[in-house]
C-alpha cells in the first residue's frame, strides 16, 4: 500500500477526532481502511506461507 494513502488514513482519523467527517470523507474512510486491512491479510499470509518448522 502506498505511503500517501496511508498518510490520508491518519489524517481522516485525526479529523474524525476532531471536528468529525462528513458523508464523503466517512465513506472514503472505510474504502482505505478495507484496502489497508487487504494489504495487511495478504502480507501476513505470504509470510506465514514462507515460515518452515523444524524440530
């Protein structure tokens, strides 16, 4: 996930804090934060794929 999207996560995340958002700055919201969530899922199933166990 890009870095300027992630910087747009925080910035609603600190407005909501704030002053809230509107219906427009809600919605974009929870679009980057399922695609956050996304990148998140698929980066930990690659590297629980990569992990080998040995006894």
């Amino acid at each position: 996930m890009e870095q300027s999207r992630i910087d747009r996560i925080n910035e609603l995340a600190k407005k909501k804090k704030t002053i809230g958002l509107t219906e427009a700055e809600q919605t974009e919201q929870k679009a980057l934060y399922a695609e956050y969530l996304a990148a998140v899922r698929t980066n930990l199933r690659a590297t629980l794929s990569n992990i080998k166990i040995s006894e």
